[in-house]
C-alpha cells in the first residue's frame, strides 16, 4: 500500500439506493393491492356494465353500459337527497367527535391517576364494542316502552317523551344514530390527542400561562397548533368512518327509517345492490363515495401544505 492510501474505515457505512425505501415497502405494497386495488378496480368494472340478477344468474348476457349507470344515479332524485343527507350527516358527526374527543384528552391531562385510569377504561370499553352491540344498546336505552331514557324524561316532569319513539321521526332517529357513532368514535381521537398533548414540552405551557393566558387561549394558540399533525390524522380518520356509516343506520333505523328517510350512502348501495339486485347500480354509487373520500382527503392534505404545514 503506497504511503498517502488511506485504508478504509472499519464499520463504514455504505450510501443506500434511492431503490432501498422501496424494497422495505414492497410486501406491504403486495399486500395492499391484492386487498385493496383488485376489489376498487372490480367495483370500477362493474359500475360500467349492466350487471343485476340476471347476469349472475346467467340468463342474459352481460353488457357494457358504460357511463350510463351513472347518468341513471345522478338522474335520480332519490341518490341526490341521500347524498346531501350524507354529507351532512357526516359533518355533524365528524365535528361532534372532535369536540367530545379533544374535550376529553384535555381532562385527561387535568384530572389524578385513578379518574384518568377510569375514563380511559370506560372509553376504550365503549371503543372495543361491536357496532351492533352498541347499536342494540342506544336502542334498548331510548326504547319507548322499556327504555330508562323515555321513563327518566318523564319522570322529569317532561310528559312529551311518555312512550315517545325515537327512531320514528328523522331527526329523532338521525339524532340518536349520531350520539351512538360519537360514542363509539370518540375514544380514538380522545386517546390520540392526549398522547399528542403529553408530548407538548411543559415549559412552553407554563411560560404561556405565565404571560397570563386562560386555558381556552392555552389551548387555541399553543397547544392545538403544535398538535395539528395528529388532528389532521383524527380528522381525516373520522371523515373516513363517518362518511361511510353502515351498521349504526341499518341496525338503529331497520334499514334506512320510515319510507327510507333515514338512508345513507352506504345503506342505500347496499339496498341497491342486495336488495334490488342492481349491482351495477350499486358498484356506481360505491365509487362514487370513494371519489368523494379521496377528493376531501387531498384537498385536506393540500390545503395543509400551502399552509406551510408538515404532513
């Protein structure tokens, strides 16, 4: 070895391919596409065809309809009612179980050990029941004639609630199945912006609380900026979940209310493709809340982004 060759470094590590981060991703990629892109591009395919008992039953041909099934959605006066009913729906859930959820994670972080323990094994109980479980118990408690709810109403001197039956009226009904989503979905967001709040570093708390600021300004110009990450996960999260309710609305309205006032996207695909036999039909409107999901999730996310924010 000649005099100025320096001999290589015991232990040195070598640069890593652009190609590496990919090859660590691809079971996970494989995995996704056989549960995830097959079924999207199946539903896609169907959505175009002209696909109902017959077809399955192999007594007509299938038939490529092409956009016509979804001219035949949105002609309907029916699928454009359920669709605001939707959006709105699951706005009024969405913005109810981050209140409850933050509201919570911020008494979390006031309250001693043994009430803090309590709360958080009441909300992961309420977290880990099964949608029908739970939905079998809203409708025992506000049943009009067993229900405690109705019985203490009444006994409260409001005569009006004596036998009153909750899933009957749609807003009553629409009411109820949004308390039940909210207490089954607010256990997450409490859970996750509780962790992100005992990661906020104290001294920057106590300094804001030392300039003479109240909790609520605490919270709004400290806390919840440096936990916007994570509430961009939990809101996006429950948009998810929110827009595409099923068993709450199928099993607390018996299918979709009184003369279907009470439907949902979800339900209504599933009357369409199951009961109706139209699978065609229902593959469309199944496609079309995917569209919508991914439209408000990256319109989300870019709005983030010109904010400056890190995702």
């Amino acid at each position: 070895m000649r005099p100025h060759d320096k001999p290589a470094r015991a232990g040195a590590t070598r640069t890593p391919s652009r190609w590496t981060p990919w090859l660590y991703l691809a079971p996970a990629l494989v995995l996704i596409g056989g549960l995830l892109v097959y079924p999207v591009y199946e539903l896609g395919l169907i959505s175009f065809l002209e696909y109902t008992q017959a077809q399955v039953s192999g007594g007509r041909p299938t038939s490529f309809q092409g956009f016509g099934n979804y001219a035949a959605l949105f002609g309907d006066p029916q699928f454009r009612e359920v669709l605001v009913t939707t959006v709105l729906f699951a706005a009024a859930c969405v913005l109810s179980t981050l209140a409850v959820g933050c509201a919570l994670a911020v008494l979390l972080t006031r309250v001693r050990a043994l009430p803090r323990l309590a709360l958080m094994a009441a909300a992961l109980g309420a977290w880990a029941t099964p949608a029908v479980t739970g939905s079998t118990v809203w409708l025992f408690l506000f049943d009009p004639d067993f229900g405690p709810v109705d019985k203490a109403l009444t006994w409260l001197g409001l005569s009006g609630f004596e036998g009153y039956a909750w899933t009957y009226d749609r807003y009553s009904a629409f009411a109820l199945v949004l308390l039940e989503v909210v207490w089954c979905s607010f256990p997450f967001v409490m859970v996750t912006v509780y962790a992100g709040i005992r990661a906020v570093p104290r001294e920057v708390l106590e300094a804001a609380a030392l300039d003479g600021a109240s909790q609520w300004r605490i919270w709004r110009g400290v806390t919840a900026p440096m936990l916007r990450p994570i509430l961009v996960v939990v809101t996006i999260q429950s948009v998810i979940w929110d827009f595409k309710v099923f068993t709450q609305i199928y099993v607390m309205t018996n299918g979709g209310g009184v003369a279907g006032q009470n439907l949902t996207l979800n339900v209504y695909a599933y009357q369409k493709a199951f009961a109706s036999s139209q699978y065609s039909l229902g593959s469309a409107i199944g496609v079309v809340m995917l569209l919508i999901l991914l439209a408000v999730t990256l319109g989300y996310l870019r709005l983030l982004r010109r904010q400056g924010e890190e995702i």
